[in-house]
C-alpha cells in the first residue's frame, strides 16, 4: 500500500505540473497548484522529510514531466571493472545526472574524468534500465539509465568532491555497492557485455 501511496503521489504531481504549464485559466491553475501541494503533503508523510525540502525536490520542476537521465560507465583492465568509492563508503560505477547540453554518451565520458581521473571514448551502449526498477530506494521522479562500455586512454585518480577513491575488481570480489547508483545484476550485465563479440542492448 505504501508504494501505491507512493505512486498516486507521482502521478498527481506529474498532472499537476501538466496542467500548470498548459492551463489558461486562473482557476484551473488555482486547482493545479492545490493538487500539487496534496501531491506534496502525501510525500512529506510518507517520507518522513520535512514539507519545505519535498516541495525542493518534488514540485521544482516545471514544463511536461519527462525522466531524468543517469549515466554510467563501465571501465575493463586485465579482466577488472573500474569502481568509485562515494562519500557513503559504498562502491559504484562512475557516473551522475546527464547535463542539459551533453548527451548521454557525452556525459558519461566528462563524469568517469570527474570521478575516477580517467580518460574514455564509449565503445558501446550496454542497457538502459529505469531506476525505480533496478535501484532502490524508490524515488519521487523517474530516472533512466544510461550504461556505456568505454576504453580507458589514460589518466589516474584525483581528490575530488564526489569520490574518494577508484580501483579494479573482478567479478567475484565485488565490493558493497551504492545500489541506487549501481547494483550487482548491473555490473554482472557489464561483465557480459565486455565478454561479447555481438551484445544485444537489453532495455526497460
């Protein structure tokens, strides 16, 4: 009942967002930003966060309500896939929000420098997953995720405020992940990938 709770909450939000943007009318704008605020005050009860930080995260947006974009890329030495240490001490594969004026592959060769130090071209797309199906915890937006396969040209890593470290695991001594960012069927699925001569792109 919680997720369904959950998932009315999204789906107000996103009619309501809709219907600020098209809408004429003063008072069917007026019913639009109240349904938004329900929309709210159902996240903040059941999130537990305060009202003013949902409506930050949850109600910031404006225009038609369309995914974010994740990026992340999978790095191959010697059999090992390259790893990010955040700030939580958990692992995951570089990568973050796509930038408005990158594409995905785009971004995800500027974030595996930003946070591993390591130069990359993409070598090819691996899968596309949404978030909500693959990482929890669930989030109040939808998410797609982009997984690139990519070459390492160079580089090494370097202080930065997103990551404290990178190193190369192999398949069976994978690290505790940050499963919101990266999960072990994810970094399996990138393993099979650098193992194929002929991948089929699997995709939500």
């Amino acid at each position: 009942m919680e997720d369904l709770v959950l998932k009315w909450a999204e789906e107000l939000q996103s009619l309501a967002q809709a219907g600020l943007y098209y809408a004429k009318d003063v008072f069917d704008l007026e019913r639009y930003r109240r349904i938004r605020e329900i929309a709210a005050e159902m996240m903040q009860k059941k999130s537990g966060l305060s009202l003013e930080t949902v409506k930050d995260l949850f109600c910031s947006d404006s225009g038609y309500q369309t995914p974010k974009i994740d990026t992340r890329s999978a790095v191959f030495r010697d059999g090992k896939i390259l790893l990010v240490r955040e700030t939580t001490g958990r692992w995951s594969l570089p990568g973050g929000w796509c930038d408005y004026d990158l594409t995905p592959a785009q971004n995800a060769v500027k974030e595996t420098k930003e946070e591993a130090g390591i130069d990359v071209h993409i070598k090819r797309l691996i899968c596309v997953h949404d978030k909500n199906m693959h990482n929890p915890p669930f989030y109040v937006f939808r998410v797609t995720k982009f997984f690139f396969l990519c070459e390492a040209e160079g580089g090494s890593f370097t202080a930065n405020p997103e990551t404290t470290e990178s190193r190369w695991f192999a398949e069976d001594e994978l690290p505790e992940l940050e499963t919101g960012k990266t999960n072990e069927e994810q970094i399996h699925i990138c393993f099979a990938c650098s193992r194929s001569d002929h991948w089929t792109v699997p995709f939500d």
